[in-house]
C-alpha cells in the first residue's frame, strides 16, 4: 500500500494545535479535534457584503487594505471633504480634507493616506497628507485633473491618466513633499490601477476601454487587455497580482484577476456599480461606495485564492 512517507520520505507529525507558520504543502494530524490538516491554496474567489459607508458617494479617492481602508472624499449632491476608515467590519468618520471634491486620486496606508487632484469647479492640483487624524497640505501637482488614479504610498506615490487637464496621459512621481514628471501613459485615459511608484500597473478607462499597461519607474509598457472594456472600475494589488471590478461595462459588476501576463475573469461582485473606491490586494480586496441607479454605500470584501490551513476529508 502507498503511504505518504514513501511518498514524501516524511512522516505525518501529530500535534495538539495547528502549526503557527505551517510550509506549503505540510500535512499533520491535529490530536485534539482528532483531524488531519493540511496547508494549501484554496480558491474561494467570492464577494461577500460588509459594512456600509456612513455617507453614500461615487469617485472617491481611497487607500488601505481591506481590513484597514480609507474613502476619501467624492461627490453625491455636492463634493465632499469628509474621510472614513473601515476596520474589516465598520467605517468610522475620520478627519475632514482641506478642500472638498470629487473623482480625486488616492494612495498610502489607512494612517499614512495621500490625496490630490480631482474636481471643485474644476480641474484642481492640490495634494494633502493624511496622519490618521488630520489632513495637511502638501505641494501641488504639475498638472491639474480628475478622474486620476494613485498607487504607491505616502512618501512615494504615482499619479496617472485623468481628464480636465493636458495631456490625459501624464504621469507624476510624489516624493512626500513635491511632484516630479515621469513618463507618459501610451493611452490616455482615466483608468484603474495597482502597485507601486517603481512597479505599477494602469488598466481600463477610456477608448478601447481594456488597455493595460506596466510601469516600471520610468517608461509604462503595453501589455494583454483586460478581456471586459470599461471606464470607472477599480482596483487592487500588485503590478504581478492585480485585481480589476465593477465599472461601466455591458458586465458593470466584473471581476478579473491578472497574473502578470494575462486577466482571466472571475465571479462578478454582489452589487454591480461604477465609480467605486477599491483598496486591497489580489486575495483580500474591498470595493466601496460608487453609484448603481443611485449613490452607494454598499461595501463588498473580496476572498480569492490563497494560502489557508484545511481539514483534509475523503469527500
């Protein structure tokens, strides 16, 4: 009969609680629930509701995680200056920016945030930082515009694409206090993004609609199309681990995961909507606020495929 150490040339360890830090592949027998577990990728690639916004609003910047985020600012009836913080469950009022708007770019840690650009009565340049707390001023963009996108973190953040400025396709490097030009989008558009200042990844917006594109500090690449068009979706993750949903789009609740070399699509979100902040990464997104007939407040916490402990069964 085959066994697993003749398999493996390992013997199956019994323990009285799982292993903190257990290896890829590690299988053990749990003697005090009486199982045998093992430490695997499991693919759950589901959305699931979370808490509501404590004010329903569409283009808001935002930055975080998904169990610790930040919506930043946007529009419903007029624009908006306030700020929440989610914590995996509940959003939080937070401090109020400086200047009130929409369709603004967002990026950073839920205590260390960066919000600039967007819309007033018009294209506008302003950059504030975030402490958690308080918002302060910053220096400006070179160009001023909405519908931006930003990755990367406070003291080295990205800025790309947007409208209501020349040209749509410009790109700006934060350094945590002033903006420097770096090389220009091939597709100017508002689009969606992931990544870092040195490592990012531009997707969506605009004419086809399903543009991608990598930035590698300096110079953004051409590479596969997301495989549904669309304008205002969001995103998360990184420039080899993206995350791309919702949208404008004839699926406005579509969901793709990109590899590094290709998007493959995925179980649509609950609520689909368009104009929605988005934070995260590949396995653990979140998707907030955005409009459906109506601005929303929905949020959506998204799991996908990753590394879990399992309980291992005949079934």
């Amino acid at each position: 009969m085959t066994t697993f150490i003749g398999i493996r040339g390992t013997a199956i360890q019994a323990v009285s609680s799982d292993p903190a830090a257990p290896e890829l592949g590690q299988i053990w027998y749990n003697s005090s629930s009486g199982t045998l577990k093992g430490y695997q990728n499991y693919s759950v690639n589901a959305w699931a509701s979370g808490g509501n916004l404590g004010t329903a609003r569409q283009n808001l910047g935002n930055a975080g995680t998904q169990t610790a985020s930040l919506a930043i600012g946007g529009g419903s009836t007029v624009n908006l200056a306030n700020t929440e913080s989610y914590n995996g469950s509940t959003w939080t009022a937070g401090g109020n920016m400086g200047t009130a708007r929409s369709a603004l770019g967002g990026a950073g840690t839920q205590t260390a945030a960066l919000a600039f650009g967007g819309y007033v009565a018009g294209a506008v340049a302003n950059t504030e930082k975030y402490n958690g707390s308080t918002w302060t001023a910053s220096g400006n963009m070179g160009t001023a515009r909405y519908y931006i996108k930003g990755v990367g973190i406070q003291t080295a953040g990205l800025a790309f694409g947007g409208t209501g400025g020349s040209p749509g396709n410009a790109t700006e490097l934060f350094n945590g206090s002033t903006w420097t030009a770096g090389g220009n989008l091939n597709t100017a558009r508002s689009t969606a993004g992931a990544g870092l200042q040195t490592s990012a990844l531009a997707f969506g917006g605009g004419t086809p609609g399903n543009a991608t594109e990598s930035f590698n500090g300096s110079t953004w690449t051409t590479v596969n199309s997301l495989n549904t068009a669309r304008g205002g979706l969001a995103g998360a993750g990184t420039q080899t681990a993206a995350l791309a949903f919702g949208g404008f789009s004839t699926g406005p609740g579509a969901t793709e995961l990109w590899n590094g070399t290709s998007w493959a699509t995925t179980t649509s979100m609950t609520t689909a909507r368009r104009s929605l902040g988005g934070a995260g990464t590949q396995t653990a997104g979140l998707g907030f606020g955005g409009y459906t007939t109506t601005f929303s407040a929905s949020t959506e916490a998204w799991t996908g495929t990753q590394l879990q402990t399992r309980t291992i069964t005949v079934s």
